[in-house]
C-alpha cells in the first residue's frame, strides 16, 4: 500500500494523478483533490508537479473558485519556468488566461495569450493554439472589441479543424452564439450552439456532461430571444439539472440568470426577482462581474415593468460601473439606453440628452453600425454575415454588394468567412 509520508517518484506521481482523475470523472470531487494536494505536497517529479497543478486547475475553474485557479496556475507557471520546456510554458501561461478570462481580467488575458502565441512553437504549442484563439476571443468579446473576437473565433475554429479537435469545435460554437446573441442576430445565436449540441451527440460518448450542459444553455439563451420561451425553459432546465449534478456552480448561477430572463419575458417579475438573487450570490462567490453586470441589468427592467423608476435607476448605476470598471461598452451601452427610457419618463430633458449623446459615442466606438447602409447593428433582430477580414454587415447589405469588396478595410468579399 503506498504512503503518502513517503516522497513520491515519476511512477508513483502518474499513478496518484490517474487515480484522482478516474474519482473527479465519477463526481468524486473532494477524494480527487485530496489525493492531488497531496500528490503536489509530495512528489518530487517536476513534469507531475506541473500535471498535478493542472488537474487542481481544471477542478477550480469547474467550481466556480476562480482566485483559487489563478493561485494553482501561478504555481504552474514557475515550475514550467524551473523546467525551461516551451511546451510546459506555453500551457502554463494559457492557463493564466484562463485564470483571468474568469475573473473578468480580460487585459490580462489577452497579454497571457499573446505570450502563447509568441512561443517558441512545437507541435504540443500548436495544439493549444486553438484554445488560446478562444481565451482571447472571449476576452475580446467581454470587452466588445467583436472585430477582434470573431477573428480569433474564426482562428479557434480553422485549428479545431485541422486538429480533428471536436471538443475545441464544440467551445467554440458555444462562444460564437454569445457573440451573435450580443449583436442580435438570433439565427446565428441559435446555429451555433445547436451545432455544439450535435456535436456532443455525434462524437460526445467520452466527453464530460459539462459540454453538453453548455450547448444547452446557449440554446436556451438564444430561444428567448427569439421568444420561444417553452423550448428556452426546457434547454435550461436540462442544463441546469448537469450543472447541480456536477457541482458546477458558474453554470448555475448563468442558468438562474435565464430563468429570471424567461420569467421577465413572460411579464412575471414575482418569479424573476428571487432567480436573479440567487444568480447574483454566485456570482458573487464565484467573482464572475460581468454575469453580475447583465442581473443587475436584468432586475432593472423588472423595475422598470413596475414602474419603479428611482430603484430601476440605481441598479442601471450599479449594472454600469461595474461595466464602465471591466471596460465592457455593450453592457454601458445598455446603461444608457435604459438610463434614456428612465429620463424620459421622468421628463427630466437635460438628462435625457446626454444619455442619447453617450448612447451613440458608445455605437461609434464599438463601430456598431453596418460599413454599407450606415444603419446601427445590434439594436434589433438582423441577419448578419462576417467577412474573411472578420468585418460584419447586415446580411441583405452584403447580397446588393457582390463582390466588390469590405467597405471598412477595403480587403475581397470573393469567399465569406467560415462565420
């Protein structure tokens, strides 16, 4: 029987590791971290101190214990740095990314990757490559830089392909209906994740549940906003029943967040209201600022269905300083359009017009608006369409347009992107 007083070699640091990962696989969370904290108090291998810290890393993010993640990762970072292995490197700083796509630092996250994709490259490196073009796409889309996302996402998608790498394929659909979700193009906000779900169906046999849990809460998103909300109810609750299984808390904190959604769409604020409490606790427990941003956006229309105008202001106040703080313009965007509704009601001119004024410098920095008819993107339901140069345009633009090119940077529209 081994000892856990006895220092650990090579061998016995694979088998620990394997034995705590067959555990996490079967829900046994809490016996899979205890080997493993003890595994790294242990061992005196270097490639299983790094293994071991990314499996503690893994289990973290899925908690929703994001400070812990990053601490795990930090940790990484310095054993791959005593081990000066450009493989170990660049996982390590992927996973400091992620650390910090997490906890909302997207500057940060955009930094680690960058150093990803700066390493020296090897074929491991290049096999990450598709997972750092995600970090930093999500990372960009949290700020609303969305030129800058779709291309990373485009760049996810070309690596996930060429790699045969289903399981990056399928995040990345799921990060692409978010995206069209945000621009409001609820067909594509649809597309996306059902082809993640069919994904899971098709190659998911081995995967863990928490893919399929994810495709199904980006359908349930997008079936709201195309107003089906008994197909919404029925993504989310079957997501939502993974996520408690699994232990996953920011799922079901996201989860909670739809539910208050669909009731607010079905003008039943009673039932909203204690959702999007419960959303907000963790969110709050787990640091996921910018899911805590969209309740509080969520609970001011509910303030604003009953005519609650002063408590609808001041949570359109928490909702954007907390955005203004992340540097999220969409979601401060948002602020000001609802700022605007609240001040006209009011009848409180002055006001009003420098809500309208900010609302529009926010659509001309984020570039919101279609290069070929002028009109703003984003504001209601369009077909959209992306070009190779990641550029997006209304879809019937595009159509009277042929082929002569993107408006915006001047580069050929002969093929569309794969977006």
């Amino acid at each position: 029987m081994w000892r856990f007083g006895v220092e650990m070699g090579q061998d016995q640091t694979k088998q620990q590791i394997e034995k705590g990962l067959r555990l996490y696989q079967s829900n046994h969370t809490d016996k899979a971290l205890h080997i493993w904290f003890k595994v790294l108090e242990k061992t005196s291998d270097p490639g299983g101190k790094f293994r071991v810290l990314g499996c503690l890393i893994t289990a973290h993010s899925e908690m929703g214990k994001y400070k812990d993640m990053l601490k795990y990762a930090l940790t990484q970072i310095d054993t791959a740095r005593e081990m000066e292995d450009p493989d170990y490197l660049t996982e390590g700083y992927l996973n400091l990314a992620r650390s910090n796509e997490k906890l909302c630092d997207f500057q940060k996250t955009i930094s680690y990757c960058k150093t990803c994709l700066n390493m020296q490259g090897t074929t491991t490196s290049l096999l990450l490559n598709g997972q750092v073009c995600l970090s930093m796409g999500n990372a960009f889309l949290g700020m609303s830089v969305f030129q800058k996302a779709l291309e990373n996402y485009e760049k996810g998608l070309r690596y996930a392909h060429n790699n045969d790498d289903k399981m990056l394929e399928c995040r990345v659909c799921c990060s692409l209906g978010n995206f069209y979700t945000q621009l409001k193009d609820y067909e594509k906000a649809l597309f996306f994740p059902c082809k993640a779900a069919e994904l899971v169906n098709d190659y998911g046999k081995g995967w863990s549940l928490k893919y399929r849990a994810m495709s199904q809460y980006h359908m349930a998103v997008a079936y709201r906003k195309l107003g089906r909300l008994p197909d919404a109810m029925d993504c989310c609750e079957e997501s939502m029943k993974i996520a408690l299984q699994h232990g996953d808390r920011p799922l079901q904190s996201l989860c909670l967040l739809c539910f208050a959604d669909i009731h607010r769409s079905r003008n039943d604020v009673e039932k909203a209201f204690p959702r999007y409490e419960s959303s907000m606790c963790i969110m709050t427990e787990t640091g996921n600022r910018l899911g805590q941003v969209h309740v509080y956006l969520g609970v001011a229309k509910c303030w604003l269905t009953q005519k609650e105008l002063d408590k609808a202001l001041d949570t359109v106040q928490r909702a954007q300083e907390l955005a203004e703080g992340l540097g999220n313009k969409l979601c401060i965007l948002k602020a000001h359009c609802l700022n605007e509704g609240i001040f006209r009601s009011k009848e409180q001119q002055t006001l009003l017009r420098e809500q309208v004024v900010k609302f529009h410098e926010c659509v001309e920095e984020m570039e919101l608006y279609c290069g070929m008819c002028g009109e703003s993107i984003g504001e209601k339901n369009h077909q959209l369409q992306a070009l190779p140069c990641s550029h997006v345009f209304h879809l019937k633009c595009l159509q009277s347009n042929g082929t002569r090119g993107c408006p915006n940077c001047r580069r050929s529209s002969l093929k569309p992107g794969y977006v």
